[in-house]
C-alpha cells in the first residue's frame, strides 16, 4: 500500500487527527493541502497551518498551507482551486474539521448552535461539492479517489442525543453527507465514507473540554492508520461505509492495539460518543 503521488486536501489540519493523517500520508510523498482557519499561534491550542506545513514536509511530503474559514463559501472554492492548481488536481478529500459543544438545548446559544452546522453540516458539504469536479477527473485518470468524513455512524437512539441535541444533529449531518453522497457519486468511481473512533482520542482540543480524561484514550495515530487503509481501497468498491477504527483494524488482522494507548496498560478506556 502507497499513498506516494497522491493529491490531498484536509479540512481543519493544523493540529490533531487532521495533522496525524497528513503525516501518515507524508510518509509516502504525497502532496497535502491543510485547509484552516488557524494562521497564527494560539496559547491554548498549539498548531497553525505553517506549523503542520513544516511538519509535513520534514515527514517526507509536500505541503500547502491555507487559511481557509469553512463558514465562507468562496474561501472554500479558492481553496479547493489552489490546491487543485497546485497539484495538478485532486485525489483525497478529507473532512475532517468540526465544532464541538456539549450542551443541552437551553444552554446553547445561536451562536454555538450556527458555529456547529457551519462548520459540520456546510462547510463539509460545500467543501465535498467544491472537490468533486476534480474527484472526478481523478476516478477517470483511474487515481483511486476518495471523500472520508470524520463523523459517527448514524444511529436514532435517544440517548446519543438528549444531552446535547444540536452537537449530534451537527455531527449526524456529516455523516449523511456520506450516506447520500456516496450513492450519488458511486457510478462516478469515488469513495465516500465515514471513520470514527471507538475511545476518546487525545488532542488539543479535547483536553479543552471540561469532565473528559484523555488519558484513558488513543492517539490520533489509530485514526491516521485507519485513513491509510481506507484510501488504499478501491474506490470503485469501498463506498458508503461507516467505519470504526478498531473494527476496521481487525479487518486486517491488526487486534494489538497497545501502541495507540495513551497510558500504556489501559484496559477501561473512555468511549466515545455515538457507539453502543
């Protein structure tokens, strides 16, 4: 499996699982556009689109940094094109930047609320409806193109959204850009699915949120490994799935999974949201 030559675009990769993805892609040589809003340092959460730049290409890939606001239509349109006219195209779309806010209906705020399907719902599928032109061009040049949202499988238990109903519905809107976009697009030759972890994962940003202990998670390399598995599929194949790190592993007999731990020797680890 390779992902040398390959033409990626990340949403929201300055830090996190974005970033490890991208450096799991690096690895091979592949050329990656982080698309964020973070252009300068911010104290509280490390990493801007110049600092994952660097990293890329010190991990072996070819990087283009843009600040991009997901909630700007045209910033999503000229960030596509430059990527596409950078590279020569693209082969990988990535949705992978998202608004989080855990709060129950009367304590979330319009702002909070608009911030959310912004960002999830819009500014993925804008950021999907942007790419597929060039998506295309890749399926018909037979380069093995993909669409992988990072959102939940979706699920109408009650219980996954009466804590914080806007959050799920936000979070489920990506997810059924998946299951609409990959059925539309499925005779087009591109793959459209979904990821999601089993545990926590350990970022910046979730360190922020206030009750969840990170360290009875994973990294974001269990993340990253799963995204490499998934765009080495064929994408005339691999479509419309709602994938589950830890199950998508085993499916290719990989069950150790002690090095993504984040204390080594976890066995109770804290699970994420949206999985029974």
């Amino acid at each position: 499996m390779t992902l040398a030559g390959k033409r990626i675009f990340i949403t929201g990769g300055s830090r996190g699982i974005g970033l490890a993805i991208a450096l799991r892609a690096a690895a091979d040589g592949a050329s990656i556009a982080i698309a964020a809003k973070t252009a300068e340092a911010n104290p509280k959460l490390p990493g801007t689109i110049y600092t994952a730049a660097d990293e890329i290409n010190a991990a072996g890939g070819t990087a283009l940094p843009i600040q991009c606001d997901l909630r700007d239509e045209n910033q999503i349109e000229a960030a596509i094109k430059l990527a596409a006219d950078t590279f020569g195209g693209i082969d990988i779309l990535i949705n992978n930047a998202s608004a989080i806010n855990l709060t129950r209906t009367e304590a979330t705020p319009a702002k909070r609320f608009d911030l959310m399907f912004d960002v999830n719902v819009r500014g993925t599928f804008l950021t999907s409806q942007a790419a597929i032109p060039y998506l295309r061009a890749s399926a018909e040049a037979g380069r093995n193109p993909h669409i992988l949202n990072l959102s939940p499988p979706l699920s109408m238990k009650p219980i996954w959204f009466k804590n914080h109903v806007a959050y799920t519905m936000a979070k489920y809107g990506m997810s059924m850009c998946v299951l609409g976009m990959a059925a539309e697009f499925k005779r087009d030759g591109i793959a459209v699915n979904a990821l999601w972890p089993r545990t926590v994962i350990d970022t910046a940003a979730l360190q922020m949120i206030p009750g969840i202990d990170a360290s009875a998670g994973r990294t974001p390399a269990i993340l990253a490994d799963c995204a490499y598995i998934i765009f080495n599929r064929p994408s005339t194949e691999c479509t419309g799935n709602f994938f589950v790190d830890d199950e998508l592993l085993a499916s290719e007999g990989i069950t150790d999974l002690e090095k993504y731990s984040v204390t080594p020797g976890t066995k109770d680890f804290l699970l994420d949201f949206f999985l029974d």
